[in-house]
C-alpha cells in the first residue's frame, strides 16, 4: 500500500510538472527576430537570433528545420531566402541565421512558422484571450458559452526585424511582405520627426484589422516606455520614442475554426523589431 501512495504521488508530481512546463505558453509567447545589430555602418553579413520570451524570462527559441515556413531578406529590389544560411539550435548553440553581406540600404528579414497547437484550461484560456485583445475569440466563447471550457488552439509565428546598413534609407520597409497578420511601419523607423512618433498599420489577410492590440518594450537596454494600443479603424496605431535603441512591437489576433479536428481557434502571433533614433 505505501509503495502505491509513493508512485501515485511520484505520478501527480510529475504531472504537475509537465503541465508547469507547458502552462507558460499564455505569459512567455512573444517571439522576436534580434540581429546583433540593427544598424551597420558599412556592407556586413547580418546574424539574427531567434527569441521567446517574456519580460524577465527571455530564451533562445527552439529553431529546428520542421518548424521553418520560411526566412527571407526582403531588399530594395526583391527577395532573398536564407534557407542556406539557417544554423537549428543545438546543445553547443541557439538557433541563428546569417543573411549575406548586404550593402548599403534598408533591409527587412520575414520569418514564418509552422503551426503548432496549445491547450489551456477554462480559466487560464480566458484570461490569456483577455489580456492579448483575442476580442473575436473573447466575442466567440461568451456567444457560444464556451468559456468554461478548456481553450484549443493552432498558432504560428510571423516575425520581422528591420536593419539598416549605413545612410542610404530605403521604402522597402513601409511596404507589407505578405504575413496573414503583419505589422507595417508607415514611415521609416529612422526617420522619426520632431515628436518621436512612428505610426503603423496591422494587416490581417491584407486588410486593416480593428481593435487589435499592439504592446511596445524595450530591446537590448533601451530606455522606452512600454505602451499598449489598440488600433483604430484603419488597423492604426502611433507610438512615441523619446529615448534612442532597440524596439520590439507585438500584436496577437485569433479566430474561431469551424470543423477542426485539431482546436477551436486559430492564433496568429507577429511581431516588428528596429532601432530608432540611429543607435546600433
């Protein structure tokens, strides 16, 4: 009879562990493209790391081939994939990718992956769908009373990151690439005006998405202030950047599936990272 006690609770502890290991999904989801630098003074080979994270709790993502949709550097004039110069994580390494020497120009590095699928509990679902501004999903559930039910979902990753070699600035960057849910600059991040304001648009499926949030922090040191926005009718949203460095911008969006085996709602998660105010 004890041995029976000890193996259940051996059981029970090691289950909670495994649901601990799996639960932070909902609090450490943010995932983000850093090169090493986001501003070059002259022509160089770019690495970017893969992030994933959450305020304190920051990690090399998990890059391995069965998880890459694609990774492209898209210039001035076209587009370059960077399949060859993808590294997976490894025990000895994070996950890198070196793009090729770029020159002079504004450069955007687009990143996509596969889906994967998550399961919270009631609670915990509803409160993540809360906290990211998931309003159709929120709108969904209530609707169909469905928020005491545990929350089912596909995610995939879309990330870019903005870097700069020397003077020369480049439209490319205030134009989408393409992303089922993207964040698009309508400036160049470099050229902020007099009141260190950058506006952007977030597309879903290439059109406006309303009453999305968008959260700004800080990357590498930089001094930001955080802030939260939700963006207006035209999918807008204007942040303002009176310190110089590294930024990241995050935006969730999820919709109700209909008829899917696997969950109940599809996720998107997208993210933009740039340096504004011309620091490295």
């Amino acid at each position: 009879m004890k041995a029976l006690t000890i193996q259940k609770a051996l059981i029970e502890s090691l289950t909670a562990l495994a649901v601990a290991a799996y639960a932070p999904f909902s609090l450490a989801h943010d995932f983000w493209l850093e090169p090493t630098q986001f501003h070059f003074e002259e022509a160089s080979p770019v690495a970017v790391q893969f992030k994933v994270g959450h305020k304190e709790d920051i990690d090399s993502w998990n890059l391995t081939w069965d998880k890459i949709v694609a990774l492209r550097n898209y210039t001035s004039t076209g587009v370059e994939d960077m399949a060859a110069g993808i590294i997976p994580k490894s025990s000895l390494l994070p996950g890198v990718a070196k793009t090729s020497t770029l020159q002079a120009g504004s450069y955007i590095i687009g990143f996509e992956s596969y889906h994967s699928t998550s399961v919270l509990k009631a609670d915990k679902f509803n409160d993540y769908a809360k906290k990211e501004g998931l309003k159709e999903v929120v709108e969904y559930r209530k609707d169909k009373g469905l928020e005491g039910y545990d929350g089912e979902e596909l995610y995939s990753r879309k990330a870019k990151a903005i870097v700069q070699v020397g003077e020369t600035l480049t439209d490319n960057v205030t134009k989408p690439i393409g992303h089922t849910l993207e964040i698009v600059p309508l400036s160049h991040p470099f050229t902020l005006g007099e009141d260190n304001s950058l506006t952007v648009q977030v597309l879903f499926k290439g059109k406006p998405l309303q009453d999305a949030l968008i959260d700004s922090v800080p990357l590498k040191n930089a001094t930001h202030e955080t802030q939260s926005f939700l963006t207006d009718e035209n999918g807008q949203a204007t942040f303002t950047f009176k310190a110089s460095g590294a930024v990241k911008l995050n935006c969730v969006w999820g919709v109700p599936l209909q008829s899917n085996i696997k969950a109940d709602f599809e996720t998107y998660f997208s993210s933009l990272t740039f340096t504004v105010n011309r620091e490295k």
